[in-house]
C-alpha cells in the first residue's frame, strides 16, 4: 500500500466533499465558506507532503465544524503519513464513527493500521472496505493480502 493510492482516496475525498458543507445564516454560510477553504488547503498540502501544513488545514476545518467526517479523516492520513499513528488513529476513528459504512475511511483506517503493526485488524477494516466496494481494498484484497496472508510482505 503506497502513498499514491490514498493520496488518491484524499484528492477523491477533496473533490467530492464540498458538497459536504451546509449553509444556514449569514454566520453559518461564512463558516461553512471558511471550513471549505481550509478543508481545500489541506487536500493540497497533502497532495503535495507537506503534512505539516494539512494538519493545521485540517485542524482548523474541526474547528469550525467538529463534526466533519472528512476533515477528521484526512488529518488522521496527514498524522499517519508523518508516522503519529495513534494520533492517525483517532482521528481516522471519529471519521469511521460518523460514517461507519464509508469504504473508503475503513480502507484508509487499515491502512493506518497496517502500518501501525496491527495486520490482523487492519485486514479486517480493508476486507470490510472491499465489501462496501472500495475500489483500493478491493485490489488491496487481491494483489496484496496474499502476500501478506503468506508472509511474503513481513
């Protein structure tokens, strides 16, 4: 599992999402529009490893909104990508507990976990990821749960 795969959930995840913020009063569409803004930096600094950068980015969307999945999402991968594995993970579980049929957080929790040391339950959320159609775990699944099931990839 490389970094273009889930930088490529992230770039997916910044496109799609905008749709994500709501707009109520004059005060609410302002923060919704400050959320987006920060949300779209740090989809862009990831993109391009300055994780430092996202984490503030995305830090600062909870912030404003501290119910967005997606913004608790991509700080965990931002933390995850800079090795701060148990900040990644519970980040990447407040994304999972707001949505826990979303493929691609549990893709992107196993992932975490994965690199974490935890393969077994790693396994389980990227099975369950590919069962809810996420096209990485589904090749993850088939290219290289095998070799791990194997202990070609210890």
């Amino acid at each position: 599992m490389d970094r273009p795969a889930i930088t490529g959930a992230l770039v997916i995840l910044v496109t799609a999402c905008f749709a994500c913020f709501s707009a109520g009063s004059a005060a609410a569409s302002q923060q919704s529009n400050d959320a987006r803004e920060w949300f779209e930096k740090g989809g862009l600094y990831s993109a391009y490893g300055n994780e430092k950068a996202a984490i503030n980015s995305f830090q600062k969307v909870l912030a404003l909104e501290p119910d967005n999945a997606d913004a608790a999402f991509n700080l965990g991968v931002a933390y995850a990508e800079k090795g701060e594995y148990e900040k990644a993970l519970n980040y990447v579980n407040m994304a999972v507990k707001e949505s826990p049929q979303n493929g691609v957080y549990l893709y992107g929790r196993g992932w975490v976990l994965l690199r974490e040391g935890s393969r077994d339950n790693a396994l389980e959320d990227i099975k369950r990821a590919a069962e809810l159609g996420s096209s990485d775990a589904v090749r993850f699944m088939k290219d290289i749960a095998p070799r791990l099931n194997s202990g070609a990839g210890k």
